[in-house]
C-alpha cells in the first residue's frame, strides 16, 4: 500500500527566522564517537537505482521549517539527494550543516549552481519545506517554474497543489514532466472508516510521538527502525508525514490532508497492510504533532488507528515554548505521558531527547534527570548509541529478544 500524502501544519504568522533556526548538532568527531556511526549514514546517497534530486530549502536548511530537507539529506530510499538550495549555506557540506559530520551533499546558492554541484541535471526538484502558510512564495514558485523548464519532476509537500494550478500544470505539459503533490489526497469515496481489523495485527506496535511538532519524531523512528531491522527484528515504519513518505515509506497515510472522518480508518488501513505484506514482528508508526498541542487532531488519530501497544517519547529539554508559537510554554514530559496513557490503552516505554542547543554534558544531564524523574529509559537517537534505543524496546517487551536469530547475536 503507497500512498501520496502529510504532516500538519496550521497557517499563522511566521516566527523571525532565528527563533525558528535548529542547531547544527554536536561536532562530528564527538558524535561519531557516541554513535559509533555518522549521523548521516542513513543517507543512501551512493545508491544508483533511485531518481536523483536536489532539494529546494532557501532559507530554511537545517531550521525548523527546513525538516523535510533535512531529513531527506539524512535519509532516502525513494531518492538520491545531490545537493541542496540554500544561499545562507552556501559552499557548505549538508552534513556538516546538519550533524557535524560530512556526507558529500553540496549546499548551493541556486538551481544553476545545485545543477553544476550534481555534476548533471537531476530528475527531480524537491521542495524541502514545511512553511507555517503551507504555501509558496513568489520566489519560490520561480524556482520550481525554471526546474521545470529545465526538464525536472517536481515533488512538494504543500497544502497547495502545484498539479493544479494552471500555469504550473501547463509548463510541466509542455516539457513532458510530473508534479507530484504529496499532501493531495485520493478521494473521499475510495477512503476507509476504522473497522477494528487492526486487533488482528499480530506484531508489536509502537508509536513515536512528541511534546510538540518538528521535534525529531521521524528522524528518532526512521534510527530505530534500522536499527531493530539489523539485530535481526523484522520492522516496517510507517509514515504519516509528507517527509517520510518522500523518504520512500511503504505504507503510510498523510494524516493532515485526509478529512477527520477517515483519519483513524485510513492509518488503520496502512498498519494492517503494513502487516499482512511484511509479516513484521515490530511495526512502527511516525507521530505528528503532539497530543496536548491545541493546533494539532494528529496525534489523537494515530492512537486511535494505529492502537499502539506502546509509545516513545520524543522531547527536547531546551526548548522553552511550543515551535511557533512564543506565548505557548512546552509541556513537562511527565505531564504528557499522563495525557497519553489516560487517552489510550498503552504505554510509555521510554523517552528519546531533541539535543537542540545542548552540549555533551548538558544530554548526559538531561538523561539522567529525565531517567530519574519519569522512572524510564532515557537516550538521544542522534548522538549516543544506537543499542540504547534498541534496549529499550526489548526492556518492554522482552519477547522480541527471544527469536533464535536475535538471541544468536
């Protein structure tokens, strides 16, 4: 089951650029030490295989409105990330943007120079944004208008459908290229009611959800994933976000661009597809937003359709106000695993931290204060080992560790 649609966001004001901007993480060397592996390994960039892209990010790369283009750079399996766009990092490696680690993706100051740092046009211009509006700008719909005069498929996230606005849909006619419109749903007549049927679901699922949006939901389940797939646990994540469904998830849904009636029922739909295709022992789903934040339904649907036997929680101690909103103070994390549990039958099993602005120091304390204080593992799925979020899921359900080519390793 693939699907075509996102993540929520609702329209408001835009926040001043540098309350919006995200760290650029530890420095490499450090976090490869903590990691045993760089940060943008997951990146599957030497692949031949896949369509090529480069990623369009102005202004926004490795900030808060920039998660679509910073997770493509971390990670893709439907596309092969070239370069990136963005004149404020300009000469820049995105690794090094992003973690602190290089990774041979070239961040460039506009289409012609991203186009001569691919050495060859690519297949694809990506869209890497997630503006508050969920629409382009002026400057931006010049961009996209010269890929596709260049001969380039166009893929976007937005609440606006770029394959439906003439001029765009006449110039991508007129030089034989796609559109591909993530959040644009199917109709509501082909679209599913919740049934129940994902009772039936024999593997283990976990929802990762967060104390606010842009939080590194995705990202800490897109690590876990992979590493739960090479202790030899069988897992399929399933994306309900318009990033993870450009990263190439196979089964998903876009939760804020199906009406609300159909929400619960179409995730349900994905998870049981998820299983009866894959047979999985582990099947995650991606959170959205958060299940106190006022502006966001999608984390209640994912509870509610995808029935999580367990949640992971996805949180980061330093900052101080929900992202876009500076009135709004961000939720203590107990106080959010008590709003989780008392509204669905699960569990939390553990929280994963945001290191945004944190040194080395400032995560091991944050660790030790969040084990101490919720009585649940602790660790950061981007700069301490991989194993920890492993551990983690066996703690809770010790089972897992018990199939032969598991215990065997």
């Amino acid at each position: 089951m693939t699907v075509t649609f996102t993540t929520h966001k609702v329209a408001r004001p835009p926040m001043p650029r540098a309350q919006r901007q995200l760290p650029t993480g530890l420095p490499g060397t450090r976090r490869q030490l903590a990691t045993g592996r760089k940060p943008g390994t997951l990146h599957l960039g030497g692949r031949d295989d896949v369509a090529t892209a480069i990623v369009y990010c102005e202004g926004n790369f490795a900030g808060i409105d920039g998660k679509t283009a910073n997770g493509l750079v971390r990670h893709s399996e439907a596309l092969r990330i070239l370069s990136v766009i963005d004149s404020g990092h300009a000469g820049a490696d995105a690794g090094m943007v992003l973690d602190g680690v290089a990774n041979g993706i070239a961040v460039c100051a506009s289409l012609g120079a991203a186009i001569g740092a691919a050495g060859r046009r690519p297949d694809t211009l990506v869209y890497g944004m997630a503006p508050s509006t969920g629409k382009l700008s002026a400057a931006d719909r010049g961009v996209l208008l010269n890929a596709i005069a260049r001969g380039m498929n166009i893929v976007a996230g937005l609440h606006e459908y770029l394959g439906d606005d003439p001029e765009f849909a006449a110039a991508a006619q007129a030089r034989g290229v796609s559109i591909r419109d993530i959040r644009k749903p199917k109709a509501s007549k082909d679209m599913r009611l919740f049934d129940g049927s994902v009772a039936r679901v024999a593997a283990t699922r976990i929802a990762v959800l967060g104390t606010d949006c842009a939080i590194g939901k995705r990202t800490t389940a897109t690590v876990l994933a992979a590493a739960l797939n090479a202790r030899g646990i069988r897992t399929v994540l399933v994306g309900t976000g318009q990033t993870g469904l450009m990263q190439g998830a196979r089964y998903g849904v876009a939760m804020d661009a199906v009406p609300p009636q159909f929400c619960c029922g179409e995730l349900e739909g994905a998870v049981v597809a998820a299983f009866e295709a894959e047979q999985p022992d582990v099947i995650l789903i991606e959170g959205q937003g958060a299940l106190s934040h006022p502006a966001f339904c999608t984390s209640a649907f994912i509870l509610r359709g995808s029935q999580p036997d367990a949640v992971i929680l996805q949180h980061a101690p330093k900052r101080r106000h929900r992202c876009d909103f500076a009135t709004m103070p961000m939720p203590d994390p107990a106080e959010e695993i008590a709003l989780i549990e008392a509204f669905c039958d699960t569990r939390v099993v553990g929280l994963t931290i945001n290191h945004e602005g944190m040194d080395e120091a400032e995560i091991d304390a944050a660790i030790a204060t969040c084990t101490q204080e919720l009585g649940l593992p602790v660790t950061d799925a981007l700069s301490r080992p991989v194993e920890r979020l492993v551990e983690m899921v066996l703690a809770a359900f010790p089972a897992l560790s018990e199939r032969p080519d598991v215990a065997a390793q």
